[in-house]
C-alpha cells in the first residue's frame, strides 16, 4: 500500500480522439474523487482546443515543473517513454494507460480505468523501479536526453554496407559485430527493439544489460547478457564514416570518429501497477504463452 496521491499530472505525446476521450475520462474520475488534475502545457493546448470547458477546471504545468504525486501517461509504451523523458529524475511514479497495442509499460486498459483510478486514490498500488543506460560520448556531443528507459541502438545510414561496431566491456574486447547495427538493452526494453532482432526477454528487476546485433553477418553471433555494473565502450567503423544512435528511438547522426560509452544510470524510474507479478502476467498473455494456437 502507498499514500493516496492528492496530484495527478497527465501527459500525452500526441492528439487522437481515443485519447480526448480517455483524458476527458480520467479529469472527470480524478475530479470527482476529489483530486487536483495537472496536464503538460503541450499536451493541454490540445485539450483546449476541443474540450475547452473541461481543460478551465485544469492547471498546466512546464518541464522541470511538475508538482504531482503521481503521473499518468496515455497513449501507449511510446507516450510512457517521452513521459519519463520528460520528468527525468523525478521521484513521480508512472501509471501507463494503453491505448496502443503490444503496451509492456503502460497496462491499464481503457476498459479497467475507473476501477485503476479508484484503487490508485486510495493507495491500493504497487510500485517497482526500473534501471536507465546513461549515454555519454567522446568526439560528437549528444543533442537529445542521453538517458534510455528501453534501449540504445547504433546502426547503419540507410542503406549503407554492413557496420563494424567495436565492443569493448570494462576496457577488455569483447568481439566486434559486424551487422546492420547493434541494440543494448535494459531489462525494461529486452521486450522491445532487442525481442524483435532475437534478444531475450529478461525479468525487468534483473541487474543486466543484453546486447544483441541487428541481422549479423555472422550466424556465431548471438545475444549475450551481461551484468549493469559493468562499462560498455562502443566504437563504429563504417564506409560512409557516418552512423545512427538511437537513444529510446531518440535518432543522432554521428561521426564514425565518436566513440559511445554507456553505463547504468544513477537513478530508477517508478513505474506504477495495480497488481504484484504484473509482468509475467502481461508476458504470457501478450505473448500468448501457453495458448492453442493451433488451427
């Protein structure tokens, strides 16, 4: 059990009509249950502009200002990474609420919201904390936040010739892919990029990196897991001098020059749900574990 959150900030990436709808529901729950309702300045222009009766009763709020108890996002795994983005290394806890479709990270329903709220004004939640890769370079400087919930990614321009991407963990070689480019996962992200090039799927609460190549030219190389206390320096070689870094899909071009090095960040993002053991529960049904899908 946690305290009852008096303020709730909502944010949203983008504007749809499954999300007004859904954001209108959760200021009238939220108001109802007697709560103080905060919404992005951006994400509020957008409820302005079709629902201004309800957006009155709201108070905006700027990056780096958010006074909440607890942060909902509403969209899907997308919107809850630009949220964490967005609070940084605030201490606010995260509630998903998916309108999109695989959705590991945000797991509430539309269908369940009402009842999602009430448990969460009334502290029936549960809170885990999930591990960052912190994004540092020597050469190139980074543009975007260079902090990744999911994953970071080095990988080829275009249609460029395979990469060559140097790894080296703790200053000791650890191979060199070459490949269209390689992902390296937190346990939060195995479930995303890294699963769809062969990565494993890691329990998010595992102290682990996992790097995994995309499409190598060698069939030898494999994912290979690894401890989060270590260091991971990262170099590309490429033809066209050039590759991509992706940071949470957050995309960089970069000089072949600039070197990447990546460690476990200092601080954890909280991320809210209503029930213990959630993951493994949305594993198997996502996943469809243990369905007959036989025809």
């Amino acid at each position: 059990m946690h305290c009852s959150p008096q303020r709730i900030a909502l944010f949203g990436k983008s504007y749809n009509t499954d999300k007004l709808n859904c954001a209108l529901q959760i200021i009238h729950k939220l108001q109802h249950l007697g709560l103080d309702v905060l919404v992005t300045e951006d994400f509020m222009s957008l409820l302005h502009e079709h629902a201004p009766d309800v957006t009155a009763h709201v108070h905006s709020f700027s990056l780096g200002d958010c006074q909440a108890n607890l942060a909902i996002s509403i969209g899907g795994d997308g919107t809850f990474l630009y949220t964490a983005e967005r609070l940084r290394n605030s201490p606010i806890p995260i509630l998903g609420v998916n309108l999109g479709r695989l959705g590991f990270l945000a797991e509430v329903t539309p269908e369940i919201l009402n009842e999602a709220l009430e448990h969460i004004t009334e502290g029936n939640y549960y809170i885990n904390e999930r591990s960052l890769i912190e994004v540092k370079t020597l050469g190139e400087e980074i543009e975007t936040y260079p902090f990744a919930l999911n994953d970071v990614a080095l990988l080829k321009h275009d249609n460029a010739s395979l990469i060559d991407v140097e790894t080296r963990v703790d200053g000791e070689l650890l191979t060199k892919y070459v490949a269209d480019g390689l992902v390296i996962s937190t346990p939060t992200g195995s479930t995303a990029y890294s699963l769809s090039v062969g990565g494993p799927v890691l329990d998010p609460q595992s102290a682990a990196f996992c790097l995994s190549p995309v499409a190598p030219h060698s069939l030898t190389m494999r994912p290979i897991v690894l401890r989060d206390d270590v260091q991971i320096k990262l170099k590309v070689h490429s033809r066209t001098e050039r590759f991509l870094l992706s940071i949470d899909g957050r995309s960089q071009s970069m000089s072949t020059e600039t070197e990447v090095i990546l460690e476990k960040a200092s601080y954890k993002i909280s991320v809210v749900h209503l029930c213990p053991n959630s993951f493994f529960r949305a594993l198997s049904k996502k996943m469809m574990w243990g369905e007959d899908i036989r025809g």
